[in-house]
C-alpha cells in the first residue's frame, strides 16, 4: 500500500485504516456488478404481508447508522413500526394529509408530474408492509444534560443515511418506498419524538407483492448526468 504524504495526524488522535486491495480489474468488475444489481432498484408500492425478523431490520438500520455525516454528530433516528394498530393509524393520518394534497393543496404543476407516477392519496402499504421505518433528523444536537449544540449538514447526513438505509434493503433482497406524506409533522406526534426531532422519510420495508408493478418510467442517460474534464470524444 502506497503511503500518502498528505496523511497528518490531528489533534483527537487516528487509527489505522485498511481496505482490501483490489486489481484495476477487480475493481472494474465490481463497479459493473453494482450497477447491475442497482439498475434493478425500483420504488415498490405494493407489498406482501410476509413477516421480516426484527434481526433483519435492525441490521438494515444498523448499516444506514453507518453513514458520514457533518462532524460526525448522527442526526438521525430510525423509529421501526410493526405494530398493526400504530402502522393504522399511521396510514390514517398520512392518508388525510394526500387526500388534502391531491385534491387541492397541491400545485398544478406537481400534479401533472406526478401523473406518470400514478400515485393517488390511498396509501394502504402502509398496513400491508410488515415494517415502517420512519426516518427523523435532529435540528439540534440535545446532550444527555440537556446542552443544546448545532448540528451540520443535518439535511445533507441524514439524506445519506436514508440512501444507506434504501441501499442495505435492496441488497438483503427486500423492497421499499421512499415516503413523504406532506406534511409529516404527525409522525412527531405518534411516535413520541422530541421536538429536535423532524420527520424526514417514511420507509415501508417488506417483500414486494407477486403482482407487484412499477411505473414505466425511464433513468437519465449517463451522458446527460455526467460532464466529464477533459470532455470525451
Ligand atoms: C425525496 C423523495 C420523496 C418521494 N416521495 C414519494 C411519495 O411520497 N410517494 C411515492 O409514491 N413515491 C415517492 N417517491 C418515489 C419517487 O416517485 C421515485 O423514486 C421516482 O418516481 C423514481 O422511481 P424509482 O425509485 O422506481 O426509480 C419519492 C422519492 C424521493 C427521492
């Protein structure tokens, strides 16, 4: 392993770190590999009932826990709902707040670009899918003494966390929803959380449904997301 000459130690002090070494090959084959089984991620909105170990979950969260996040301060919880009737009324509360957004509150605009989607304000996923994870992000770092310090980046981290979190359930062979019944703000209230905290996403996680479908809709080429320097040819 070559050494860098701008590796310094810091105040806090450091500890060693290893990766594997990987071929140029290797890392090639590896690379293809992600984006094949990546390209087979979809949002899923139809789930079975099949039960998931809360082994599996926690392990899912465990994983999005490892994310980076602004000076390291974690500014995130992942409350996991199994519970039929709090997954209810869950389902209740998100569903009064899409009834008010599809019929009314919401923009012309977003409307007509949610109409490839076809979502509509019933969510029943929301009972069907064994577990719902729901995603908070702290505004504020709160210590156990009560200290109140800032947080960074707090959208930024916690995002990161959420992609981990989608990333660990596709990989164990799971299905999800990236969530976000607006406004959420009755998560806060449902689930206890302390007013720091701010619901960010809201994840059914489950098996997908034998008939599940998702909508035909298409990725952006890599040439229309990527600008290479120097430009290729
Ligand atoms: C921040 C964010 C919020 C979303 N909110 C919703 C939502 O409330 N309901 C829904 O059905 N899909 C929601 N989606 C899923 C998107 O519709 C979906 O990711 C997009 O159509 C691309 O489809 P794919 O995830 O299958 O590639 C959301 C996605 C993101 C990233």
């Amino acid at each position: 392993m070559v050494n860098s000459k701008d590796c310094k130690m810091t105040a806090g002090g450091h500890i060693p770190f290893r990766m594997e070494d990987f071929t140029p090959e290797e890392v090639a084959t590896r690379a293809r590999a992600t984006l094949e089984r990546w390209n087979a991620r979809r949002s899923v909105r139809f789930f079975q009932d099949t039960p998931v170990s809360v082994e599996i979950i926690d392990a899912l969260i465990a994983t999005a826990g490892t994310a980076p996040s602004g000076a390291n301060k974690q500014p995130w919880t992942f409350c996991a709902v199994s519970d039929p009737d709090l997954k209810r009324r869950i389902r209740e509360a998100a569903e009064a707040e899409e009834k008010a957004f599809y019929s009314g509150r919401a923009p012309k605009a977003w409307l007509e670009d949610l109409a490839p989607i076809g979502t509509d304000w019933e969510k029943p996923f929301l009972e069907t899918a064994p577990w719902l994870i729901v995603v908070f992000k702290h505004v504020q770092d709160v210590r156990p003494d009560g200290e109140i310090r800032k947080n960074y980046y707090v959208s930024e981290s916690v995002g990161i966390a959420c992609g981990l979190l989608i990333a660990a359930i596709h990989e164990a062979g799971l299905a999800t929803l990236t969530h976000t019944p607006s406004p959420m703000n009755f998560l806060q209230e449902l689930l206890h959380r302390p007013a720091h905290e701010k619901p960010y996403l809201l994840l059914p996680v489950g098996y997908a449904a034998s008939d599940a479908t998702v909508p035909d809709i298409t990725r952006k080429a890599l040439d229309e997301i990527r600008v290479a320097f120097p430009p290729r040819g």
